[in-house]
C-alpha cells in the first residue's frame, strides 16, 4: 500500500492488469468476490487521486 500512496496511477494501472486475471478464474464465487474486492480498492484510489470522472 505504500507505493500506492506515492504513485496512485501506477497503482490504478496494476490493478486494472489483476482485474483482467480475475476475471478469467472459472469459479464464478470466488472471481466475483476478488472483483468485488479489487473494486472497492480501485475506487477508493480513485477518490485519493481526486478522479474528476468520478460523481460522488
């Protein structure tokens, strides 16, 4: 979680690459509680970068 917190894009940028591995495991349970996961750590980076895209 330390890098994340100095390099926020690149960060964003490894978990958009573990979301893709997640998405490919065959257990619909267990991939859809990682990506479940993985999301509430993509967003809450988001809000830390200040995403403009981003409604609240």
């Amino acid at each position: 979680m330390k890098e994340a917190k100095r390099d926020i894009e690149g960060a964003l940028r490894q978990l958009e690459a573990i979301e893709k591995i997640i998405l490919a495991v065959p257990d619909q349970e267990h991939r859809e509680r990682a990506h479940r996961s993985l999301l509430r750590w993509k967003s809450e980076l988001m809000d830390q970068a200040g995403d403009p895209l981003r409604s609240h």
